[in-house]
C-alpha cells in the first residue's frame, strides 16, 4: 500500500470527538481491500486497479548467476551432483501452430520431459515463451503488510495470498456448515467475504484450517507472525446515564426493528435524555449522525466497560446468563450502548466506503462490542409481556438454536462420536425432564444462543456444548477451555485435540481422521491415559525464525517461477523435480501414544481440585524390527500446499533443496536448522508486542527469515498414512514447521517455492494415505 492510512484515533478522546465530526462521506475503504487478484473471484467487488503495496530492494539468499549462461554450464541437482537430466533428442523445432503437433507446452505436461518439444539444452527462452512454459498453472505468491491503525511504528499486520486462487484451487478447509463460520467476523462487507485483512479478529481465523486435517494455511502462518493488537490507552471520563434493567431491555427490544431515522428529533431526544450527555447541548446539540457517532464511542471508551479483546471476557454468555445481577445489568447497559452506535454506523445514509473507513479506524475495544452488538441482533429476539399484576416480563427467544443444533449433530457424527445415541437424545429435547440445552453451562448457552465472538473460542463453546449433552462424560472433561488450547482428552477408546495442541497437528495425517470446526480425531487410543481424561501438553514455542516485513515485501519476487527477470531465459537454469512414486515404503506403523506427566504441576489450589495434568507427549514408531520415538516438543504449523494446475512445473536452480525418502536416513537428521542456514532465534521472537516493536526496528538483514532458508528438506513420505505422521512428528521432534504437499494437488516445484515463500525449510509430501487404508478412525 503506498499511502499511509491516517488514524482517527489518536488516544485522546477529545481529539478522536473533534475527528469524528468531520463529514463521514469523507472515509475512505482501505486501498488493500480488494486487490487485483482476488478480484475474478468475486466480481461483484471489483473495483479497477490497486496501488501496489509498499516495496522494498530485494534481498536474495546469494547473488544469483544463471548456469545457462555460463560456459559450459553445469547445472546442480538436488543430490549434489553435477549431472543434466535425461536427454532424448528432438527433431528441429516445428511451427507450434501445426495441428500434426502438440504445443511445447502440451508436449512438456504429456511427457514430463525438460526440455520441451522444439527446445535443446543450452537455448534459452524468450520472456514469452519461459511464461507459457514455466509460468502456466505454476503457483505464485504475493504477500502484503499494514500498519495496524492509531499503532505506534512497528506494529504490523502481514498477509499472504496466491495470484489466482479460486474455490477449486485454495489451500483452506471449507465450512462443514454455516454455523462454524462465526469463528471469523467480516464487519465491512459480506459475511462470506473471503479477505483476511478485513476480519475484525487477527489472523483471519477463516484461514486458520488447511484442507488437510491438522494443517493451517499459507495466510494463517504468515499472518502469526504479524504485531497483536496493540495496547491502547484510554482517556474517556464521560459516563452514560444510569438506567434500570427493564429500560434497557425494553430499548434493546424496540432497536430489533432498526433507528427511528424517519424522525431526527426523536432520535436525538431518547439519546442525550435517556442514554448520555450531550457535551454541546446549549451550543451546538448533535443533531447529526457523526456527531451521535463520536458521542458514543467515547462513552464506550470509558474504562468501566468488559473488554471483548481480552480471551478471558470472550464466553459472552457468562455475562448476560449471569446468576449476578450487577454483572447482567451492566452487560445489558454495555450492548444497548453498542447496538444504538451500531445501528447508527450502519444508517442507510451511509455509504459503504464511509462504513468501512470508519470501522476500519476504530479502536480494538469499541470494534469487539460492535462484534458483540451484531451477533446479538442477528440471533437473539426480546418478547416483552405483561403479568396478571400488569407487570413487564421479558423472555429471550433463541433465533439460531435449531441451526447451532444441526450444526453441533453433525460435528460429533464426524468426529465418530463414542456415545452418538445418547448425543441424538438429548438434542431432539422431547424428555421434558431433561435439562434445557442453553441451560447446561456458559459455554452451551453461548453456542446454542449463537451469540460467539469470533476468534479461538468457537472451537471450545461446540466442545463443551457436545461434553455438556453427554452425561457419560461425567466431571472428567469439564476443564476444556480456550484459555489452555494445548489440550485434548481421551473418551472411551478415542483421542480428540485441539488444532492448536501438537498431538492432533501431527495425528491429523493419521487412518480415519478428521478435522472439524478446530478439533482433530477420533485419534488413537493411548494406555497411558484414563478411559475419560482431559490432558494438557507441555510444548515450546517453534524454532522458526519469525518474518519480517521485507520477507513479507518480496515474497512474490523471491518466489517467481522464472527466477530474476532476465531478457532470457536459459533451459539449462530450471529442471522438473519429481517424488518416487514407485519405490515408496510400507513398513512404518505408529506403535504408541506415550503421554508422562511433567515434573513441575500447576497448583491444584489455583486450577481446583481435579483440573488435567501436564503431560509430555510422544509417538514410538515401529520399523524394520526397531522402536523410533519421537518426542512431541515444539509447537510447529503444518501448512497445508496451495494445489497447482496441469503440473508438473519446472524449478530454477536457486531453489536448493535436498529429497530425502522417510525410510532413508531421516531420523539420522540433528540438525537440519544449521544445514538449511538457519540461525539462533532470539527467545523473545515471539513475545510481547512491546518486544517485537524493538525487535522490528532493530532487525538487520541477516536476520531477516528468507535468508535463513537456503536450503529445504524434501521429505517423501509418500504411501500409508503412518509415513506422513512420522514426518510430521520428525518436524514436531526437532522444531521444523513444514509444508504439507500432497502430490494429487502439487507438485514438487511449486511446493518447495512455496516453502520459500513462508520462508519454512521442510516440505512433506504426501499422498493423503493409501486407497486400501481402512477408515476405521479408532486404534488399539
């Protein structure tokens, strides 16, 4: 983005009030918003052309000299030797336009030979031509980066995209159902908008899930890297006017139908005489929408208010179904404030690039009750009535309910659910004894209601909810919580993780696994466990070096196909890498699931009595008569592979790496991280953001991610679903992140520049298991 966005915002209220007045017409969408390349899919958002983002000089791994161009070339293979691929001899070039002939680059993907038809080694290709034959149906990436608005310098948001994803051609599990689409929230456009930079929550958790169990994306892992939301300091002494419970619920139910926009006066007279004050009512009263606008946000402002940005506070229903009236009525008084600015921001005499300017420059807290506000007008109606005694009574009624049922039925039908009867029982709800489904706990009355924040709770609001309606279960499981995400548990003869807890990152290429709505199982049993027991795990942060903002910024030049723009290109500098699909082992097989409890145990005083243990994991392989055990220890991602088109495509020499087979020597590998140029990580890496503020003003070019991957492991684990475990546990052992590539979707050459475009130095390929597998999804 080459334009600086000015902040509204400017940690003083005052201020941000005096900004607030100014013409709304006059916000402006974020230039980012949607970009050139996303726009074929969805062309009802097309907006003509964008500004490139910011870009820096490029910085390369080494100066690159082409080996075509040199005399008498030799070209490097992936092993080390300096031998040319398989040659065969091609008769003269033909006209490509002959219909007796394939094109170069239909003849290329039918044989898989380099060079194509017509082409020797030692020529070179034009820039059209090296286009059409190394770029076609080749995966390229883009990254981009924003400053996070009214952010001190160094506070950054990072994103990363593929020039020509489309739904058929992405790297992200798809929605199972509706309902699991909460987990995101897109406040500035459609609610399927598919932009990770206008999602309110940080990375964009619609991104957070690859198509692969246990994988994350290409966005999400670049995204992670980026600042959180920085710590904002507010100023804001204006309180609204106190108000009884009934009031408000009583306003909250009248705004169900929308503002009194039609009558101004009215609109003005219930805010400023019921609600707040108005700071200007003798001079110059804020008949206009703005000026109601800023009024309330600096309300909101005042420190009094729950903060949704916080995870603690993010179980919404603990608030409103709380047995503590000062704690409701608060909350209540909270979301009428929110819904009046709301409805306000959303006025129908605003257009939608004010909305989104606006919304995009609000502070983080007023942006979450907004959150807030809109969930509950989308899935909660208030019923006013009257008593006998002529008294008001007042009942909520649960829009969402029968889709959240729907939704929570099928996550446990594809989890393979142990005690599935009792589950369909209780969600059909006609034993009148049996206890209300939103009346269980926080969680269920927060999943049932629909009333869910986007973010990371999603995931432990359906799990609990599903816990919640299987009295089986008992007291064992009741400690799940997003607060402790390294976690998971074992239910009768079935594990079930976390996405965020390394077991289920690596059991997740397991035999009848699945991943759904952030959970990964039904996983194998382990005897180390209780027959119901809940587990937390003890994992360290990933040995990565973590990106920066010039690693983001060149993502696409480093990652080109073709390599450096040249005038020509030399057939000599690229070669078509390929996995051994016909020697492929079937010999390794997970053995056992080892959990030991750590040493040092949180205190049962501070977690209660009965609250899971800490435990470190393992998996003991068996193969060829030997026991291999790999240590679960780091916290590595998985990213799952954008799939190409009409693969396989050719390589440029720079992108180095070394193929290894999963039986050939990997666990012999110590240290990969020195071999691929990687160097120490400074422990704060990861830190508070205080910390990468300095870290990112201060970060030299040898520091930088992309120079430290100047090489990448190619691990094959081609066949049974046991190879792929194993590599992934490999990568869990000693700290590596890794692609995940599965050769039916990509190919080699693609996978390994997407490596380098994450800036990762291990790539598995895969082929999602063998046809002959059983799908039996329970081991032991």
């Amino acid at each position: 983005m080459s334009d600086r966005r000015v902040g509204l915002y400017n940690r003083s209220n005052d201020r941000y009030a005096d900004d607030m007045n100014s013409d709304i017409g006059r916000w402006e969408r974020s230039p980012r918003e949607f970009d050139a390349n996303w726009s074929h899919q969805y062309p009802e958002l097309q907006y003509g052309r964008v500004p490139k983002t910011r870009t820096s000089p490029v910085i390369t791994r080494t100066r690159v000299a082409r080996h075509g161009s040199q005399p008498n070339p030799q070209r490097p293979s992936s092993s080390g030797e300096n031998v040319l691929l398989p040659y065969r001899h091609l008769p003269p070039p033909r006209r490509a336009e002959s219909y007796s002939h394939p094109t170069p680059l239909e003849e290329f993907r039918s044989s898989r030979r380099w060079p194509p038809h017509g082409y020797r080694p030692g020529d070179a290709l034009g820039p059209r031509d090296a286009g059409d034959l190394i770029c076609a149906g080749a995966s390229t990436f883009k990254g981009y980066w924003d400053e996070i608005p009214n952010a001190p310098q160094g506070y950054d948001r990072f994103y990363a995209v593929m020039d020509s994803e489309h739904a058929s051609r992405t790297d992200r599990a798809p929605f199972q159902q509706n309902a699991y689409r909460d987990i995101s929230l897109n406040m500035t456009g459609a609610a399927d908008s598919a932009f990770p930079w206008i999602s309110l929550e940080q990375p964009c958790m619609a991104y957070a899930f690859g198509k692969s169990a246990g994988t994350t994306t290409l966005n999400y892992w670049v995204s992670k890297s980026g600042s959180s939301n920085p710590p904002t300091k507010f100023a804001g002494t204006a309180k609204p006017r106190k108000l009884k419970l009934l009031q408000i619920l009583d306003r909250l139910e009248q705004l169900e139908k929308g503002l009194e926009e039609e009558d101004p006066d009215e609109l003005y007279r219930y805010l400023y005489s019921t609600l707040i004050e108005d700071p200007e009512r003798f001079d110059n009263p804020h008949y206009g929408m703005e000026q109601q606008i800023a009024d309330l946000i600096t309300v909101l402002t005042h420190p009094c208010w729950i903060d949704f940005t916080s995870p603690k506070n993010q179980v919404v229903a603990k608030f409103f179904d709380s047995p503590d009236q000062h704690k409701k009525q608060d909350f209540f008084h909270q979301l009428l404030l929110s819904v009046e600015l709301y409805l306000r921001i959303h006025s129908s005499d605003h257009t939608d690039k004010a909305k989104r300017k606006l919304l995009l420059q609000l502070p983080p807290t007023i942006a979450w009750d907004l959150a807030v506000a809109q969930r509950w007008l989308e899935n909660m109606s208030i019923t006013k009535s009257r008593t006998s005694h002529n008294q008001s009574t007042f009942s909520f009624d649960l829009k969402s309910k029968n889709r959240q049922k729907e939704a929570l039925r099928m996550f446990a039908e594809i989890l393979k659910w142990p005690n599935m009867d009792e589950i369909d029982y209780v969600l059909d709800e006609k034993d009148k004894k049996e206890k209300p489904l939103e009346d269980r706990s926080a969680d269920a009355m927060s999943w049932f209601s629909g009333i869910i924040l986007p973010g990371k709770t999603l995931p432990w609001l359906i799990m609990n909810s599903l816990v919640d309606c299987d009295r089986d279960t008992g007291e064992a499981l009741k400690y799940l919580t997003h607060m402790h995400p390294s976690a998971g548990f074992q239910y009768r003869a079935n594990t079930y993780w976390s996405s965020q807890c390394i077991v289920g990152k690596v059991l997740g290429a397991a035999r009848g696994v699945t991943q759904i709505a952030g959970w990964i199982g039904p996983c194998i049993y382990t005897p180390d466990l209780k027959r119901t027991e809940c587990v937390r795990i003890r994992q360290q942060e990933p040995l990565d070096p973590r990106l920066y903002q010039q690693d983001v910024d060149t993502m696409d030049i480093r990652t080109n196909p073709l390599g450096p723009k040249e005038a020509s290109y030399p057939i000599d500098d690229y070669e078509v890498p390929m996995p051994d699909t016909d020697d492929v082992t079937d010999l390794i097989r997970m053995e056992k699931l080892s959990f030991v409890p750590t040493k040092d145990q949180p205190t049962s005083s501070r977690q209660g009595p009965g609250a899971p243990l800490v435990f470190d994991a393992a998996i003991y392989f068996a193969c060829g008569g030997e026991s291999w055990p790999m240590k679960l220890r780091y916290d590595v991602d998985f990213v799952n592979a954008f799939p190409c088109h009409q693969g396989p495509h050719v390589l440029f020499y720079d992108f180095a790496y070394r193929a290894i087979k999963i039986d050939d020597g990997l666990v012999d590998i110590h240290d990969w991280g020195r071999q691929s140029g990687r160097t120490s990580r400074p422990s704060s890496a990861r830190g508070s953001p205080s910390s990468k503020k300095s870290m990112a003003l201060t970060t030299t070019t040898q520091e930088l991610a992309h120079m430290q991957v100047k090489k990448v492991l190619a691990i094959e684990a081609l066949g049974v679903s046991d190879n792929e475990v194993f590599a992934r546990a490999w990568c869990a052992h000693h700290g590596h992140s890794a692609i995940i590539a599965n050769v039916k979707e990509t190919c080699m050459a693609c996978a390994i520049r997407e490596a380098y475009a994450a800036c990762i130095s291990v790539v598995i390929f895969t082929e999602g298991g063998k046809q002959t597998e059983k799908d039996e999804g329970v081991y032991g």
